[in-house]
C-alpha cells in the first residue's frame, strides 16, 4: 500500500513538474509579444506618426454628463500610415485588438445596437462614415466599459477564424450614437475642460500578404496613439469653450478642425511685348474663355501659393488682377503725340497757301 502511495506521490510530482514547465514556457513565450510591442503597457506612443481624429456630431454632446446622460454620441478616424511603416508592416497587418482608454467617457449602458458605422475605409479617400469593409462582423467580443471601450477580433487561430486586414494607407471609421439603431448613448464627465482619448491597436503583420495565413515568424506588434484635445462644457462651439476653458493644450485643432483652404492664385501680370509697336492682343469677343493653369510657386518650403500662368477672361469684365481702366486701353489715332501732332502741323501750312495764293 505505501508503495502504491508512493508511486502515485511521484506520479503526481512529475505531473506538477510538466505542468509548471508548460507555465514555465507559455510565460517565457510572453516575453517576445511584450517585446515586440504587442500589448498595449509595452507599446509605443504613435501620436504624430498617426491621425486619430474624434469629432462630437453635435454640439449638446459636449455638454457635462449631468446635463446630458447618456445623450451622448461620437465620431472616430484612425489612419496610421507611418506609424505602420515605423513598426515595419509596410504589408499591413491582421488586427486582433482595438482598445479606446477615456476615464471621462462612459461607455457602460452602450452595446453594438448603439453603433451607427464601424469598419475600414480602403485607402482612407472615403467622405463620411462610409467603409468598405465591415468590422462590426468580424468581432469576436466587446466589452463597453465606464472609462473606454475593447474590441477583440476573431484571429486565424480561432476557429473558421477571419480577422480584419488593414493596409498602412487605410483607415478606421466609427460612430457611435446618433444614426445608429440604439441612439446615442454616452455620458462624459461632469467636470468642464479639455480632453483626450487614448487608441490601441495591435495585430500581426500580414508577411504572406492579406489573403493568406501570417508565417510562424510573423510579427506582433501594436501602437497607442492620442487623439486631438475635446471640450466638455455648455459651449455651443469651440469658440464659446476657449473663452470659457482657455485654449486646449498644445496646438491640437480640436473637435472642430478648421477646413483647409484653397491657395489663391496670385493675380496674372501682363508680359511685356518684345516688339514696342506691337500692342495687347484684345479680349475674344466670341463668348469663350482661356484655360487657366496653375503650376507650383516654387518649393523652398515657404507657404502653399500656386502662380497662374494663364487668366480666365469673361467676355463681360476684365480679369483680376489686370487693373484694366479706360485711361488705360489701347490708343486710337487722336491720342498724345506722334502722327497726331504732325498730320496738324501740315495741315495749318496748308491754309496758309490758300490764302495767299492770288
């Protein structure tokens, strides 16, 4: 009997043994994930190698929670291109996780029922919330907490497993709340001021492309990234919160970004004709218009000016920039001297030979 305990005591020490140096093996396999950025206490900061823009769609969402519970709604743009190149997945990658951080976001009475668009938006070019492919079917579980949000993605480990691919010029679009089945549905803080949200995202880079299954030396890798800095107060626009709040730290655009504006084609200046007989050639009088050109200032990296190099004429009114006057047109045969002053002097001698002839 003590032999057989004791056969069965040994048994269960090498039992005990294998199984801790199975543990042993699966922490020491951590350590290259954490290595390699893979999770999101080890991952670098890819701020400005990354655009993560959030946007409010309405102006009472930026109200204090108190004001507005669980009214409100929100709008995210993900594009990371050199922040992918800077992790060397110039293949892309096969994401697994997408965790947003906001302790000043309830996310807790939300569900997939509250999001409006979820998906990526191939090479980044489309306007709106409009995706080209839907992320919404390809979660494998969500968790919508009181400070954030956590999205997990099916992997190819898991069964008839079909995660995400995402190229380094594509981007992520999201909106959650209003146009969506649910509604709005987030609370932001009760406290007035300036705030940020935290992005994570990992993945595995797609080394065999983004149709086929990552080798066994495929990377992990993941980044973080902040977004612009967001206002909480009853501002109904940002104008109205930094009188309020002050500026937002830094030199953030904000949740309402300036449209970018067109350079102004500098005025068209007039050629001067190498032959000083020659004059202007007039205007076409047939209704039609010149094409105008614009061909870069020059590009030593002061601002975006751009130089026509023709004018666009209407039949009506003069080109900008030309100063056209009627001081200023094309002389006619009675103006200034010249033939004017002669074609005078012969007539007056003509007259006196009138009149003294007898």
């Amino acid at each position: 009997m003590d032999s057989d305990r004791r056969d069965w005591g040994a048994a269960a020490l090498s039992l005990a043994t294998v199984v801790s140096l199975i543990a042993g093996v699966a922490v020491l396999g951590v350590a290259p994930v954490a290595a390699d950025q893979h999770t999101k206490d080890s991952a670098e900061d890819y701020t400005e190698e990354s655009n993560y823009t959030v946007t409010f769609p309405n102006p009472t969402d930026h109200y204090p929670g108190d004001q507005n519970a669980e009214n409100g709604s929100i709008r995210y743009f993900f594009a990371g291109e050199d922040a992918f190149r800077e992790i060397d997945a110039e293949e892309g990658a096969f994401i697994h996780y997408v965790i947003l951080d906001a302790d000043w976001i309830d996310y807790s009475t939300c569900s997939v029922d509250n999001t409006a668009a979820f998906g990526i938006d191939r090479g980044g070019d489309n306007s709106g919330t409009r995706t080209d492919q839907d992320l919404v079917s390809r979660r494998k579980d969500d968790n919508f907490r009181d400070d954030g949000l956590t999205i997990e993605f099916y992997t190819h480990g898991d069964l008839g497993g079909d995660p995400p691919y995402m190229a380094p010029e594509d981007a992520i679009v999201a909106q959650q709340g209003v146009g969506s089945a649910g509604g709005p549905c987030l609370t932001l803080t009760d406290e007035p001021g300036w705030y940020q949200l935290q992005g994570f995202l990992n993945g595995t880079e797609a080394d065999n492309g983004p149709d086929e299954r990552p080798s066994d030396d495929a990377r992990h890798a993941g980044g973080t990234a902040n977004s612009n800095y967001l206002y909480v107060c009853e501002c109904d626009s940002r104008a109205e919160a930094e009188e309020r709040l002050g500026p937002a730290p830094g030199d953030d655009t904000g949740s309402d970004p300036a449209p970018t504006s067109t350079p102004t084609p500098a005025p068209a200046t007039a050629t001067p004709s190498s032959d000083p007989g020659e004059t202007d050639t007039p205007a076409a009088t047939d209704g039609s218009t010149t094409t105008q050109t614009l061909e870069p200032a020059g590009t030593d990296g002061g601002a975006d000016t751009e130089t026509p190099t023709g004018t666009s004429v209407p039949e009506s009114e003069p080109a900008s920039g030309d100063n056209v006057d009627d001081d200023e047109s094309t002389p006619t045969p009675g103006d200034g001297p010249g033939f004017t002053g002669l074609a005078g002097v012969l007539a007056l001698l003509a007259a006196a030979l009138l009149v003294r002839r007898p």
